[in-house]
C-alpha cells in the first residue's frame, strides 16, 4: 500500500516541465513587501494618453515604465550576481509575462523583453509588448519557439541539470550561447507580471532562478477601497503592489528606497512617462 495514491497530472505544459527544472527544495533569499497604491492619477494620465496615441495604455505598461525609471535612478538593484559578487547592468531590461492560450490546453507562460525601458514612454512600452506578446501568442516568436521546442524533447528528470548548465554557461561564464538557439539575456534586470486582470487583489510570486533577475513585482487589481485624505475617510481606487527581491541585493532600507521612487512615478506622473 502506497503513502499516498498518486496518478500523473495532466496539467504537466512546457512551463510546468521548467519549472520542475528551476527549482528545488526552499533554500533561496527571497523577501516580499507590499505596498497600496492610489491609482487616481496615473488612471487619469493612462486615459488622456489612450485617447491620444489610440493604443489601450494599461496599469501594467505604467508599472513596467516607472519600474524602470526607478532602476536608472536605483542602480544598486540593476545587478546580477555572479560568482558570489555583484555586477552592474548597463542596461534596464523589463521583463513582461505573458500568458498563452492554446484551446483547451493548460496555459502556459512566456513572456517579452524590454530592452532600454528606462528611455521608452509608456507609450512605446505598450507598442513593444502588443508586437511581442501577438507574435508570441500566434506562434510567430522565433525564441520561444524554439526553446519551447528544446524543452518537448528533453527528459523531465533532466530538466533540472539542463536548466543549471545553461545559467551557469550564460550568466555565471557569461557565454554567448544564441548559437546554440538559446536568446541573449532573455529576461533582463526585472520582471513585471499581472494577476489583476483574473480579479485577483493580493499576491506573491516568487523569483525565476533561470532568470538572474533580483526584482520581480506583481500588480493586483485595482479597486475602490475607503482610505484617509486629509482626516477625512474617501473612496479611491487602489492597487496592491508586491514585490520580490533577492535579499543578497536588496535589504529593507533598499527596499524602500525602491518603494518611495516607484510611488512618485505612479502617483505623478509626467508628460514624458
């Protein structure tokens, strides 16, 4: 008689079958912080410019862009350890999810990189992201073709050893290794993911090894909540923000350094954001 009656799941896609890869037992330096945002002004700038540029501007395109603004002016966090030290980015690269559907299969996940997004408007930000996530979601993109192609012929159980191997070629030597069809730096120094749009207010994710990123931060959904103005109690929208960190780079007082610019950029946002 078994410990516990077990079948295969069938929910066993390409990204579950890397994630069994990335990850092992609990050992990592992960810390969480939130943080409640008021979404009045930027939900006011993402309109005005939606209507001008004629593109849906979203809540996640503006974290994505004052996330990277506050990376240029934070560049203690656009690091990446490598041998057990810090190296500095020279350029801030903001990771997108995106999810894909395929009929009744289980979702899976990729996602789109933005190079440089610190010197790109939100406007350019969003632009970028439809392009990607449309090629992305018809099968168009070459890299995550072929990666997920990779992915569908190598054993589960060495999955795990694969992933290893190649952060250790890409990141650790920092080997170019697109000959051997895996892409560049593929998700740069941060990742931004969404779970708002599935009604979903408060969340953690966790960081992606594979990735090298230290910051990742999750945008809940937006809704009217009673909050004090003044003395006085008023209804505003508001969002959860959560943020990961790698604590080998980020402590508390960084943390809030990061926190105090990213709510400027959002709460006041400015002609060029």
């Amino acid at each position: 008689m078994p410990n516990i009656v077990l079948r295969p799941s069938p929910a066993f896609n390409t990204w579950r079958k890397l994630t069994m890869g990335a990850w092992g037992s609990p050992q990592d330096p992960t810390i969480y912080g939130m943080m409640e945002l008021d979404t009045t002004a930027i939900n006011a700038y993402l309109a005005r410019r939606s209507a001008e540029s004629g593109l849906k501007l979203t809540l996640t395109h503006a974290v994505s862009r004052a996330l990277a603004l506050t990376l240029a002016e934070h560049p203690f966090a656009n690091v990446m350890v490598r041998y057990s030290r810090l190296y500095q980015r020279d350029s801030v690269d903001v990771f997108l999810q995106v999810a894909v559907v395929d009929g009744d299969k289980p979702a899976d996940l990729s996602g789109a990189k933005i190079v440089a997004a610190d010197t790109k408007n939100v406007v350019a930000i969003a632009e970028e992201l439809k392009k990607k996530a449309t090629q992305i979601r018809q099968d168009g993109d070459p890299e995550f073709r072929k990666t997920k192609s990779s992915l569908g012929f190598v054993p589960s159980i060495l999955v795990r050893p694969m992933v290893r191997l190649l952060g250790l070629l890409q990141y650790t030597f920092n080997w170019d290794m697109t000959m051997f069809g895996m892409p560049r730096d593929p998700f740069g120094s941060a990742m931004v993911t969404s779970v708002g749009m599935f009604g979903i207010t408060t969340g953690l994710a966790p960081l992606f090894p594979p990735s090298r990123c230290p910051v990742l931060l999750l945008i809940g959904a937006v809704e009217d909540r009673p909050v004090v103005r003044n003395g006085e109690i008023v209804i505003r929208p508001m969002v959860t923000l959560t943020g990961t960190f790698d604590h080998r780079v980020v402590d508390g007082y960084h943390g809030g350094l990061l926190a105090k610019t990213l709510r400027s950029h959002l709460e006041n946002p400015t002609e060029t954001f």
